[in-house]
C-alpha cells in the first residue's frame, strides 16, 4: 500500500484536513493506496511557499546555474528509472515496454531540453533616434512570470507534467502542481528527485486532488498564481480560462482532439498500417494527439480496413510488466463506462463493427480491470456523435473517400483541431494537403515523431498558445523593455 502525500517547500505533508482518497490499479481494480487530499489551506501554504522560493537562492541564480541543477533533476529521473517506471504503470496500467521507451526518457528529456534552451534564448534590442541627437538604446530582457500554477492530466502524468515544469523551471518560475486524481505517483516520487538534486524547497510543490471544489480549483482560483498551464478536457479548460481571467493571468490550455488521418491510395500501405495502428491503439487510444478518425482513398479502403483489423486483432492485452503486451487497461473503470458507452453508441448510429467493441476475455485475477477490446467501425454518417466526440480509447471509424477537396473537407468538419496525420508518397500532395488541414501538430507519413524544440498545441477547441521549444520559454517569461536615453 502507498501513501501519497502532498509536497509542500521540500516537505512531504498529510492533508490538513486528514482527507484521503483511494488510489486504484487499472488492471485489477485493487487499491494501491491513500492520496492525501490537499485542502484550500494546503493549496495557500503550497502558493505561499513557492512565492517565497521566487525571492530566495532560486531567484539569483543564472539560467546557467538553475540549468545545471534541472540536469541533476533528469539525472536522478533516470538513476530511479526502474521506480519511475513501476509507479507510472502501476498508475496507468500501461505497458512497460510503452512506458520505458516514451513517458519515462520523455520525462528525462523535458528538463535537459528546457535547461539547454533558456540559455541560448536571444531578446531583442533597438537603438532608437531622439531629437536631440544622442539616441537611446532599447533592450528587451526576460523575466520569470512567478508562480506557475500547473494542472496536468493521467494519460502521460510524467511526461506531460515536466513538459511545463522543465520550462516554468528553467525560466527561473517556481511551480505547483495538481497531478491528475488518476495518477499521482510519478509527480509525487519527483519531490524526492528535486531534493536530491539541490533545487530549494518551495520551489516544486505538489498538491494531490481533484478539479472542482478541490485542489485543482483551489490552485487555480489562487490569486498568488500568476500563470496556468493546464492539458486536460477542453471542458475542464474552459473553466479554467474562466478563473484565469481573474487578474487577467496567462494561461495555456492543451486540450482534447478527434484527429483525422488522411490515407490515399499512393501511400506506402506497411508504413500506412504501421503508423495508423500506433495512432489508433497506444496507450489504450489515450493519447490526445491520437487517430479517432480514418479516411482512406476508395482504392484502397477495403484493403485497409482488412490489414488494420487484422494487425489489430493480434495485439495481446495484459498487465504491464508482462514483456509481451501490447496494450493494457484503460486508466479506470469510469473512463471504461465512458467508452463502452461510445461502443454502444456507434452501433445505435449504425456502425458496422470490424473488430471489437465489447470487454475482452481476461483471467479472473483481471476481472475488475478497465478492460476494453480494441474496435474498428466502418458506415457511420459523418454527423453520428462517434465520428464527432473525443472517445479517448482505443477505436477508430474508418470512412472511404474519392478525392483530396472532399478529404481534407472531411478532416476540417470537427471542433477540434489538434492533430492530423496524412500518408502519401506524393510530396506535392503532402504539403498541399497539409497546408489546408486546421490543425496545430500535422505529421506526413509518421506519427508521435516528436522534436521538443517545435511548437505544439491545438486550434479551434483544442487549446490555446503553443508550448515546446521557444514557444515555451515565452510563455513562462514576462518581457520587459529597458529603455536607456544616452
Ligand atoms: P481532465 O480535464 O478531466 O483533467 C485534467 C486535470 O484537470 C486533472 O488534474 C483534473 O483533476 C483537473 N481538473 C478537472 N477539473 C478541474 C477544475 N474545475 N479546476 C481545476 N482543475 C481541474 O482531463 P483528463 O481526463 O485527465 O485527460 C484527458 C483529456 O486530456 C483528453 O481530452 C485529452 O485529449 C486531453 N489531453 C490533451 C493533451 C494535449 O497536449 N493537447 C495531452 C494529453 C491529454
């Protein structure tokens, strides 16, 4: 059994208020353990503390010296990879094998890159002619913007977290974090790291709960919080805009999609295949950047379909340390009822199920788990809620086409606009039709190639702001303008 404390100024802390919540096991339905429930009164000594860390050696440091300590951060992340890893899975119920190749180095990497980059961050300068002659210098100088409040979600808690708080930390910000309720383990194990590696206390804080009417709601309603950044729902990230809006604080919102996949006939179809099934299926379809919706050129619709649901028939469910699984659980069993009523939905809509769609077989050890089947639909109308709603598991609708218009028409009919993915071997055809697909991250022939330095982020409902590279970095500093009469 674990108990999963709040971290507050380098400490680990019960809840003031003695609340606890249970910590579940996807695979099992077996409890982990007790997260201590952050109270109002946590949350203030949380933001009071990372307030005063912003005053404190942190605050003097050079972007050098703070970088040099996030390295020690990705050093100890990757000197407990193995304890990482065990918590991020035991969390999510993912597979090793997915974890210890993507969420765990990820979580590494996010603090090496951001360290690196703030130091090689260029501002901007003007000279700037006066009456009299002698001119005047502008220069423009970065600052830290304060205490980051961030709100991150349960399908990559590791590496979805760090990616804000490798950023918010190397521009000298000082942070606290409301990991999802789902999966606090990783967030929580990085205190110690942050320890470790000599980052002053109050620094990184870590308070566990919920959204509304606890921490999450208590952090960002915090007047001391001067910046949000937030992944998650883009219904939760409205409602955080809205208390963002109160002293008019920054916030960036990596929200949900429903992302198209354009597949034409004069693709290469193992690549096609290979890339389709990664963006359908990872992590159980829990990943934002994830295919919902598959359109293939007529030619080779019926081919595609057939090769998808045969590769995808053959994947192996199972608990995560078994070497051999493919895919495990979904994150609990109330996302379990959320898309199994999705899979219930699409054949009231009239869906032709190609494979899956129901709970799968598993041994009884299993039997209160968040199973679900991988499932393939084909014949829904393109208004049917299934082809329109962000599911979140591991599923697609796949829908034949016959030219690029009414393709890339397609591809724009959603509220979302996250990302895309288009498979051709025809370069023109490549960045034709990616330069009119509405999204914020498009991939030609790949998909999750991910460079940290580029920007990321959604259109339409699918955020605000980019984040990555230097795009981070101007999000988590103020600009200041010095202007210097000679
Ligand atoms: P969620 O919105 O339910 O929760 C995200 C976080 O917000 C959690 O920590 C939660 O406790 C907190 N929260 C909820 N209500 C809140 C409130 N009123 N005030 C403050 N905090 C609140 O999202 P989720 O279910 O954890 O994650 C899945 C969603 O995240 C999907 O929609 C997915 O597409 C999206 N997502 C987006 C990206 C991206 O980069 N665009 C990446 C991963 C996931």
């Amino acid at each position: 059994m674990t108990e999963t404390k709040n971290f507050i100024n380098g400490c680990y802390c019960d809840s003031s208020s003695g609340k606890t919540f249970d910590n579940i096991n996807p695979c099992t339905g077996e409890l982990i353990g007790k997260v201590h429930e952050a109270s109002a009164k946590d949350v203030d000594r949380a933001v009071r503390a990372a307030r005063k860390a912003l005053y404190g050696p942190w605050g003097k440091m050079t972007d050098m010296e703070r970088g040099a300590i996030l390295h020690r951060v990705a050093d100890g992340i990757e000197a407990r990879f193995d304890e990482f890893l065990a918590a991020e899975c035991a969390d999510t119920g993912k597979p090793y094998k997915l974890a210890s190749h993507i969420d765990i180095p990820r979580g590494a990497a996010n603090f090496r890159l951001f360290a690196d980059a703030v130091a090689n961050f260029a501002t901007e300068a003007f000279q700037t002619p006066t009456p009299d002659g002698q001119g005047a210098f502008n220069v423009a100088v970065r600052k830290p913007k304060g205490v980051i409040a961030v709100i991150s979600p349960w399908n990559l808690p590791l590496l979805l977290m760090t990616w804000k708080v490798g950023p918010a930390l190397a521009s000298g910000n000082t942070v606290v974090v409301k990991p999802s309720e789902e999966t606090p383990l990783t967030t929580s194990l990085l205190g110690e790291v942050m320890n470790d590696a000599g980052v002053p206390p109050g620094v990184f804080n870590v308070v566990n709960g919920f959204g509304p009417d606890s921490a999450g709601a208590f952090l960002t309603e915090h007047s001391g919080v001067d910046a949000i950044t937030f992944t998650g729902e883009t219904r939760t990230g409205e409602i955080i805009a809205r208390a963002a809006a109160a002293g008019l604080r920054d916030v960036s919102l990596e929200c949900g999609g429903k992302n198209p996949s354009l597949v034409f006939a004069d693709c290469d179809l193992e690549k096609a295949i290979e890339g389709t099934l990664r963006s359908v299926f990872s992590n159980c379809g829990q990943v934002c950047l994830g295919t919902e919706r598959v359109y293939v050129e007529r030619p080779l619709f019926a081919e595609f379909v057939r090769r998808l649901a045969q590769e995808a028939s053959n994947f192996k469910l199972g608990v995560p340390t078994d070497p051999d699984t493919d895919m495990g659980p979904l994150v609990s069993r109330e996302h379990q009822k959320k898309v199994l009523a999705y899979y219930a939905l699409a054949r009231e809509e009239g869906a032709t199920v190609v494979l899956g769609g129901g709970v799968p077989d598993v041994p009884e050890s299993l039997a209160n788990g968040a199973w679900v089947e991988p499932t393939i639909w084909t014949d829904l109308p393109d208004d049917a809620r299934v082809v329109r709603e962000e599911i979140f598991g591991p599923c697609c609708h796949i829908r034949p086409f016959d030219t690029e218009e009414e393709v890339i028409e397609l591809a724009n009919d959603t509220t979302y606009g996250l990302a895309a993915a288009v498979w051709t071997e025809n370069v023109s055809r490549a960045l034709r039709v990616s330069r009119q697909i509405d999204c914020g991250i498009l991939w030609v022939n790949s998909w999750f190639l991910r460079d940290l330095r580029t920007p990321f982020g959604g259109t339409k409902h699918s955020g605000l702001g980019r984040e990555g590279g230097v795009h981070s970095l101007e999000f988590y500093t103020e600009l200041q303008n010095i202007c210097i009469k000679v």
